[in-house]
C-alpha cells in the first residue's frame, strides 16, 4: 500500500507540473514557481506547453501501472525510472530544486515498488 501511495503522489506531482507548465505558465502563479519574467514566460509559452504535455504523459503511466495492479509493476517500475532520469538530467542542466522535486520522490516510489 505504501508503495502504491508514493507512486500516485509522483503522479500527482507531474499532473501539477503539467497544469503550470500548460496552462498557468504566463500567471503570477506560474512565474513565482518557475522564476520567469513576464517577457520570458511570454517568449517560452509553446515550449512549457509541451513540457507539461510530457509530464502529463509520464503520470498517465504511472497511474496506467497501478490501474493495472501486480501485472503493471513493470510498467510502474518503468515510468519510474523515466521520471528519475528525468528528474537528475534536470537538477543538472537547469535547476537543483528538481532533484528534490522531482527525482528524490521517483526515487524512493522506485525502491518501495522493488521492496513490495
């Protein structure tokens, strides 16, 4: 069960990401989150969108895996996998804050998955 609530909380943290990133991106919301300027939110809103787009992706697989239950744990394990790559590519090449954002709870869905 444990396991279960970490990888739906990873879930949950991309289908919030993806709403920023899709739809919030230009908001005050969206540029505190992200530290953009109004010019640069403005200039980089088509590429958000399609970053959202792919966080969404990446939730809809990790909840596909759970829908799936003890068959989908490969499928789990996978999109896990993908988020902390993910996560670590992007705590190297643009913020530190998505290691912990990002990769640390992939990370630690990933090995309860492997423990259950």
């Amino acid at each position: 069960m444990l396991a279960n609530i970490l990888v739906t909380l990873v879930a949950v943290i991309h289908i919030y990401i993806l709403v920023l990133e899709m739809f919030l991106w230009e908001t005050p919301a969206g540029r505190k989150a992200f530290k953009l300027s109004v010019d640069f939110a403005r200039e980089t809103r088509v590429l958000a969108a399609n970053q959202g787009l792919y966080n969404g992706f990446l939730a809809a697989g990790l909840l596909w895996g759970l829908w799936l239950g003890d068959s989908g744990v490969s499928v789990t394990l996978f999109f896990l996998s993908c988020v902390l790559i993910a996560g670590i590519f992007g705590a190297v090449t643009a913020s530190r804050k998505i290691l912990y954002v990002q990769a640390l709870p992939a990370l630690v869905a990933l090995v309860a998955v492997m423990l259950r």
